[in-house]
C-alpha cells in the first residue's frame, strides 16, 4: 500500500467520520455524542497516527483495525478518565469507525488480482439482508419495524452522489409519492473556477451542508416523530461525495433506531418522475417505459418493467451529454455550468450555420460525445474563436443540435426495439428547451407518449431517492450501517 493510498484512505476516513457525527447529532440523546466527540477528536489524532502506522507496516485491513481499536482503547480510558457518559460517545465512534466501510472501500477500489487481494466483480449483488437472518451487530439497536402494507411510509432521502447535497421526506400512500420537503444545496458556486466538478472539493462541500439540509428537510417534512426510514444514495457517483451523505444518513438510522437503505441514484432518477407535490401538475408514465437519463456524470437508456425491474439498453463509451455540453462551453469561455449558457445561445442561433458529426449513427443504443468535443476544438484551431455574438449562437445551435438529435433518435430507436411506445426524459439536460422541443415533435411524429417530469424531479435530489428507498423497503431490502459506498454500480 503507497503513500498516495494511505493518504487517500486517511481522508476519506475522516470525512466518514465527519459525515457519522454530522448525522449522529440528530440522536434524541445527543448530548452525550456531543460529550465524546470532543474525545474522538483528540483521539481522532491518535487514530491517524495509528492508521498510518499500521498502512506502512501491514497494509490497509491491519491500519483499518488499528484504527478502530484507537477508539477502543479510548473508550476504556474515558470510562477511567471522565465516566459512563463519554466513554459512550467514543465507543460510539469505535462502532462506527470499526464498521466504516472506507479502509475497504479503499480496498476493494484499488485492489488489483495480481497483488492477490481479494476483488469484487463490479455490479456483483450484494445478498438481501434483514435482522432476522443477519446477527451482525451493525443492526444494533434493532430499528423500529416499517409500518404495515398498506398504510403510508414516509421516508428520508439523502443525496451526495456529486455537486448538490439534498434531503427530502417523500410519504408513499395509496394515492401516491407525496414530497413533503425537498431541500437541495448545489454547489456549482464552487466547482465554476475549474470549469468542472472538483471532487474533493464536493466532499467538503457535502460535509458543511450534510447536517443543516438534513435538518431543514425533518423539519419542513413534518418532524422525526413523521419519519419511518432512511434511504440514502450508496452509488454510483464520487466516492468522496457519497460516503459523506452515506455516512450521515446511516448515522440518523443509526441514532434514531430507523429502518436504512442505500439506493442506486440512477434508479432514483427513473423513478423521479413518480414523485409528486401538491398543486402541481403530475402525470406519471405508465409501466412499461423507456427512460433516457442525461445529465453531467451519466447518459444511459433504460427499459423500466416496474418500480424495481430496470435493465441498462445503452450508455455512453465516453463523456456524458451534460459533459459535452460543459466541456465545449468551457472551450468557448461561457463558465460553468455550460448546458444552461449554451441553451440560451442556441436559442438565437441557426443551427444549419455549422454542422457537427453525430457518433453512432447506426442501429446502436450506445452514445460517444467525445469526438464532438474535438470536432469543436478542431473548428475553433480552423477559424479561430466566433468573432460576433451571432457567431457564437450559431456554434452553440449546431453544437445542440448534434447532442440533442443524437438524444432523442437513439431514445426513440430504443423505444421501438423494445415495442414499447413511452419514454420518459431525465436528468440535468432535461432541462435544455432543445430536447424538449425536438423529443416532443419526434414523439408526436412516431406516436410516442412522451413524459418530461418537472426540472426539481429531472436534477439531482433526494425526493427520488427517499421514494426509491421506499420500493426497496417495501420489497423487504434493508441495509446494515457497513454499507459500502459504490463509485460504480450498474443499474438492475
Ligand atoms: P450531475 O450532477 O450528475 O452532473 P445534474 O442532474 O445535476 O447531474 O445535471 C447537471 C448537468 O446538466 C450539467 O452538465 C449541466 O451542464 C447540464 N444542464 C443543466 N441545464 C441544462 C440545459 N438547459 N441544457 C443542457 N444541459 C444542461
Ligand atoms: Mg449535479
């Protein structure tokens, strides 16, 4: 194990950390977390210097258990030292910690069958568990059991999967998904200088707002005495990102004797569109339906059978739609994010003035947006920066129109390969008026319903994610607090 994996490993750890007592402080009890906290801090240190001992000498599951065992140690010297109250905080912390995914997180990221360690095949199923036929001691306390089927669930979501920490409480009934709060902190104010998503920068971010959007979410939801259960994004997205919203989430579980599930983001936003707020204007897709997600970090196509039965058609080779749209407006000088400038610009632009190549043309699902990021650097090398504004519109018009009809034949070619005539538009590029415009008229053409859900509901938020964990929990899933995080995960 490098220094660079041990560093990595070291802070990660310690944004886990961070993220466990930023959602711990929500325990009814809290004052006596808050009491060991001030403990964990100075042995915080202790467990670093622990840590990177151990990782140098015996590799990062010995550094991992050193670790904990700091906190162990700790523990017993607060019950000599200051009594039962913050001796229960640190051993708090050793629990947590001890059962921190992040030394094997780290792990299994980087561990490679030649070193012979041990590797997970990627998207390999983890068992359904449940307290009954799993005595680990993750589950304890027992959570509360889940209301009976058939009353309503309320659920909290939270999402950390890349630039927006989000928490929301969605209460699922007979009638429906009800989103009762919907809180969403983007960080975009941040990332804008480097043209792009930062990730360590994201986790930061995460870790300041985690624990406030967590809070404003309960209290415009109703309260904790509304909640039923956790849910929280384990994957896919950055792993530094995740672990700190992942982190809080089984945290709040944990304190308060909830019910935890981790949800795949992506399956989140294919069911986005079923969550709903009063007053606004709803339709739902009918099953079954095929979803076009679009967004900065992901560009797939799905069949959905039902709220659980989804299955991958086509994703792209390289950059996502939102990238491409981010990276040209990035080559035009147009700041970050570029989808929304380059729509405005588009608008005013004509989009037969410069024409740019569609990738995969054939009878593929899959799509590749990186070769238009060079057929735009090379357009720039040849006839240097648009010299007008109008110019400049008419880039951003072509450089749409390959992004948006690429879209939007490759959603309605799934469609038609499937025999399913419904397609459902989400993520961030949902928001273009481009893809609108031409996915309705394509619709309308081939006899296609067409759903685009609200733009709160096609971004990143965590109204998706409390309802997809809410279908999780009531197909019997139930995740324990050693929940991994996932930087890849596919969906179905
Ligand atoms: P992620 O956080 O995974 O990147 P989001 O759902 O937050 O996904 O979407 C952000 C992406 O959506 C960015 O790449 C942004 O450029 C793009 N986007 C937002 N609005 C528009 C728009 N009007 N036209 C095109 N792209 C857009
Ligand atoms: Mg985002």
């Amino acid at each position: 194990m490098g220094a660079a994996t041990a560093f990595g490993a070291a802070f990660a750890t310690a944004f886990a950390a961070g993220a466990f007592f930023a959602g711990a402080r929500f325990a009814p009890d809290a004052d006596a977390l808050v009491a060991g906290t001030f403990f964990d801090g100075a042995f915080f240190v202790a467990g670093s210097a622990a840590f990177f001992a151990g990782a140098a000498f015996a590799g990062a599951a010995f550094a991992g258990a050193a670790f904990a065992g700091a906190f162990f140690v700790a523990g017993f010297a607060a019950v000599f030292v200051e009594g039962a109250d913050f001796a229960r905080g640190v051993f708090r912390s050793a629990i947590t910690i001890a059962c921190l995914c992040v030394p094997r997180n780290l792990w299994h990221a980087r561990a490679h069958p030649a070193n012979g360690a041990q590797h997970r095949t990627p998207g390999a199923r983890r068992k359904p568990r449940t307290p009954q036929n799993d005595a680990s001691p993750m589950f304890l306390p027992t959570p509360r059991p889940l209301p009976l089927e058939g009353a309503s669930l309320t659920v909290l979501g939270v999402e950390s999967s890349c630039d927006e920490t989000a928490a929301s409480v969605v209460c699922v009934d007979a009638a429906g998904a009800w989103v009762r709060s919907d809180v969403v902190a983007t960080q975009v104010a941040e990332h804008a200088p480097y043209g792009g998503v930062v990730p360590e920068i994201a986790a930061r971010a995460h870790l300041r707002a985690v624990g406030p959007v967590i809070e404003r979410a309960v209290r415009d939801g109703g309260g904790w005495g509304a909640i039923d259960a956790v849910a929280a994004t384990a994957g896919p997205g950055l792993i530094g990102a995740l672990l700190v919203g992942l982190q809080a989430a089984k945290a709040v579980a944990w304190a308060r004797g909830l019910p935890f599930v981790g949800v795949n983001h992506l399956a989140g936003h294919l069911l986005a569109p079923f969550t709903r707020v009063e007053g606004e204007a709803f339709t739902a897709p009918a099953f079954p339906f095929v979803g076009l997600l679009a967004s900065g970090g992901h560009t797939a196509i799905y069949r959905c059978d039902d709220a659980s039965t989804m299955r991958e058609l086509g994703a792209t080779r390289d950059d996502a739609a939102g990238e491409a749209f981010d990276k040209v407006a990035k080559m035009l000088g147009l700041g970050y994010p570029g989808g929304p400038v380059v729509d405005r610009l588009a608008a005013r632009g004509d989009a037969d003035a410069v024409t740019f190549p569609q990738a995969l043309r054939g009878r593929s699902v899959e799509f590749s947006f990186s070769g238009l990021k060079t057929a735009v650097a090379t357009h720039l090398g040849k006839h240097g920066p648009p010299a007008t504004e109008q110019a400049l519109c008419d880039l951003c018009a072509g450089v749409q129109r390959a992004i948006v009809e690429t879209l939007v034949r490759k959603l309605l070619l799934a469609a038609r390969l499937e025999g399913v005539p419904r397609v459902v538009l989400g993520g961030g590029v949902a928001a273009n008026r481009g893809l609108r415009a031409h996915a309705a008229a394509e619709c309308a053409r081939a006899g296609v319903t067409l759903v685009v859900p609200p733009l709160r509901a096609c971004t990143d938020n965590a109204a998706m994610i409390a309802y997809a964990g809410a279908v999780a929990l009531r197909a019997g899933r139930l995740d324990g607090l050693d929940l991994d995080a996932r930087a890849s995960w596919p969906v179905g």
